[in-house]
C-alpha cells in the first residue's frame, strides 16, 4: 500500500464522515460503500451518546464536521508535504492509549501512525470506544491493506515498538512506568487560555463562547481562563456568549453548575455568574465545568513572561496581535492537522521510530 493510496483511504474516510456532520445525518449517494456503513455509523453514534452523555448529538455532529473538512487531499498534503513520509508501509506497531474526554479525541494519533506507514493498537477510552472502531472498518473496506494493521485492545497494550499515551497528570505518572523505556509521547493535563484586552468585538467575544463551551469545557483546547486588564467588563462576555444559555438543558452540566455554586458560597468565594457561567478570580489554569478562572494584568509583557514560564501546563493561547503562535478567537476546537497536541510534532516522531 502507497503513500497516495493511504492518503486516498482517508479522504474517502472524511466524505462518508462529512455525512453526519449535522445532528440529522444525511446519506450521501456519492460516498462508497454507504449501503454497508452508513446506517451502522447511526448505531454507533447512538451507543456513544448513551455511553457518554456529554456526548451530545451537536458535539458529535461539530466533530465529524471538523474530520471531514479535515480530510480533504489538499489538507493532508500541505500537512505530510513537510516531511519525508516513506511510500511502502512497516512493520513496526504503535500503540495509542486514548482520553476519552471529547470524541474521538485521538483519531488524530490514528491517522498519524497510519499515514506514516505504521501499524497501530489502539486502546481505547471506556468513554468512547464505539465511533472509532466502525470508522476503522469502514477504511480496511475502502483499502483493504488497511486490514491486520489497525487492532484494538481493552488491555493494557502489549508487544509494541512505540507508544503514544494521553492522560491525566496522575495516569502519566503510571504511563511512564510501564511504557517509559519504549519511544513514546506522554501527555498531560494542559489548559487553555484567552488574553483579553477589552478592545475585543462583540464578534470575537461571540467566537469565545466557542472556545469555552464546546464540549462543555472538557478538552486540552477549551479556553478555563482569561487574562483581562484591570477594570475590565465582564458584561461585555457574558452578552456575547448569551447563547450558550442552553447548556444548563444538560443535567450533568447543570449539576456541576449547582454543586460547584454551592462549594464557592460555603468557602465564601467571590464570583460572578449570568446563571450558567461562574467567573472567579484564581491563578491556577484548570477551572472545573461550568467555571472560568480569570486574573487581571496590569502589563501585558508580564503575561508573555508568565505563559512563557508555565508553557508545559497550557495548550493554546486565544488572542488578537498577542503572539505569534497565538489562535484566533472561535478556533481552538477547529485544529489543523499540523496544530499538534502539547506543541509535540507527532509525526516526527513516528518517522524517527
């Protein structure tokens, strides 16, 4: 199997994604082997919402809106184009140990390990172990080759050349035990931030509300704090994200909401809140469901300094002329392929293997 015919396989992949990118998907006659796969993708899909309620039909439909765009062959082209990828497959397997925080939050690793010509075992997340296995049958009809390379495991994977592990702060700890003397990405709990200088439009404070409460504020990428200039309105945010409102229909958001209200009235924590968002003012990064930290500057060079300093706890920084490396407000759950998760070029990395 070649280079362009892995590439090929995936952009397939991504037009029979591209289907259920609405909460009421749609077949679509042009994509191959729908009559096969289309209806299973719906039962999946079903099972993942009953198996993670956070898992709502919106955020799924925003996930596979974001793959399929992702897909195209001009995408992975300018993506791979950087690298000398080697057109015959390998041997060598990589095992991926995926979060289970968003969906199908490691496809991305998959997608990696495969195109660079590996095979891959894939444990995946109790949380979200029915979207990912359907979509790797889907490639191993649309490219037989693809099969005997992808397997998946409830077990902690064994006999490997490479492993690519995300977790928690405290299940990196046991990653590197057991997997730390085989090549390896281990990631971390890292949080996102947005820096705000009160100029912001309305607009760019709409496309905030993007950042912060998609997926209800549970990945790497969401925006948990806000750097704002002192005297800063808070008025302005909370009527830009008014929308967002909805969000409290969820009981398990709603009771993180109420319970997380309730620890801050008891330890007599000042905060502000419009109902469905709390912000208080702390200087950790981590802020739990339903909360923004926030912290005022009074120079912006010292919060250059102060993220420069804590850059291994933070995952994307939203600003408007801030850095240069910095995403534009409405983005960070819409990454490229080549936007790599702890600023960690997978892709290297499996070609060094």
């Amino acid at each position: 199997m070649t280079l362009t015919e892995r590439k090929e396989a995936f952009v397939v992949l991504g037009q029979f994604m591209g289907q259920f990118a609405h909460e009421t998907p749609t077949p679509s006659p042009e994509v191959p082997k729908n009559d096969m796969f289309f209806d299973g993708m719906l039962h999946q899909l079903k099972l993942a919402q009953e198996a993670n309620t956070w898992f709502t039909k919106g955020n799924l439909a925003f996930t596979f809106k974001n793959w399929a765009e992702a897909l195209s062959i001009d995408s992975i082209n300018h993506w791979l184009d950087r690298y000398t990828v080697p057109n015959d497959c390998s041997h060598k397997q990589v095992a991926i140990v995926m979060a289970g925080n968003i969906p199908l939050v490691g496809f991305h690793d998959l997608l990696s390990v495969l195109l660079s010509g590996h095979r891959v075992l894939v444990k995946n997340a109790s949380k979200d172990k029915h979207l990912l296995p359907w979509l790797a049958k889907y490639l191993e009809v649309v490219q037989p080759e693809f099969k005997g390379r992808i397997t998946f495991t409830d077990e902690k994977p064994e006999s490997f050349d490479a492993i690519i592990a995300t977790g928690s702060g405290n299940t990196a700890r046991y990653f590197e035990y057991y997997f730390g003397k085989y090549p390896h990405i281990i990631r971390k709990n890292r949080n996102s931030v947005a820096v705000l200088t009160g100029n912001e439009s309305e607009e760019q404070l709409a496309a905030l509300g993007e950042d912060i409460f998609r997926y209800f504020g549970l990945g790497c990428r969401n925006v948990s704090k806000l750097f704002v200039p002192k005297d800063y309105d808070f008025d302005l945010l909370f009527k830009a994200v008014y929308d967002w409102g909805h969000l409290m229909e969820n009981k398990k958001y709603m009771n993180n909401y109420d319970y997380n209200k309730a620890v801050y009235m008891m330890s007599l924590f000042p905060i502000t809140e419009n109902g469905f968002l709390m912000l208080r003012e702390e200087q950790s990064y981590a802020s739990p469901i339903a909360t923004l930290f926030y912290e005022y500057y009074e120079d912006i060079s010292q919060i250059k300094e102060r993220l420069h300093r804590d850059e291994a706890q933070v995952q994307c920084i939203v600003a408007d002329g801030f850095l240069a490396d910095e995403v534009a407000f409405g983005q960070t759950q819409s990454p490229k392929l080549w936007d790599y998760a702890d600023q960690v070029d997978t892709m290297e990395f499996l070609l060094k293997i």
